[in-house]
C-alpha cells in the first residue's frame, strides 16, 4: 500500500496510490493511516481519486483509520470515484464521513473556514 501525504497549514492530505483497498492491503493501510494521524495536525484529508475499488474489507479499513484519530482530530475524504462513492452512499457511510469533491476545494475550504 503506497501512501504519500503533504501538510499545508492545518491539514494533512494523504494520497492513496493504489487503484484499490480491499482484503489484500487493508491492514497495511490501517496501519500506515495510523502512523500519519498521530504525527499529523487536526484534520487528515484522505484522497481518493486513485481508488477504484472498495470492498467492505477496504471500507473497514477507512472506518478503523476514522476510529484511530486522536481526539479533536477529524478525517475527511476528498476525490471519490462512482464506484467507492456508490460504497459510501450503500453503507450509508456517506453520512459519518464529510466528503469532498476534490481535494482543491476541501483544502480552499478548510483554508476559507479558518
């Protein structure tokens, strides 16, 4: 599982550069995803515009990788394809999660609220 991430001023945006999460890479994800929230700053920004796939494996992980941020921490999610998208809405997870149509307008957004 490749994670790269970049800080701008108050968030975090962590790029996932795979084309899926699922079974195979979940707990390395879980992991990785820990490891850059405890470092990270109040809000982490995962960007999903290279994953295509999710299986319920994969959505476990992006729920566990929510659960581990410490607290006044927030994960967001930015750049879903349809596919993962539709996972979201399925699951209903679209409405736990705050979810950005890019990570341009979630970073001017975070950056227009501050």
């Amino acid at each position: 599982m490749k994670l790269t991430h970049q800080d701008f001023d108050d968030v975090r945006v962590v790029c996932v550069g795979e084309n899926r999460i699922d079974a195979a890479c979940a707990i390395q994800f879980k992991d990785e995803m820990r490891a850059l929230s405890d470092s990270g700053p109040a809000r982490i920004l995962l960007d999903l515009q290279n994953v295509e796939f999710l299986d319920s494996s994969g959505l476990g992980a992006v729920v566990a990788a929510l659960k581990a941020v410490r607290h006044g921490q927030r994960l967001e999610l930015a750049a879903l394809h349809p596919t993962v998208q539709r996972v979201f809405h399925l699951t209903r997870m679209d409405t736990v999660f705050t979810i950005h149509t890019s990570v341009a307008t979630a970073v001017d957004g975070i950056a227009n609220a501050s």
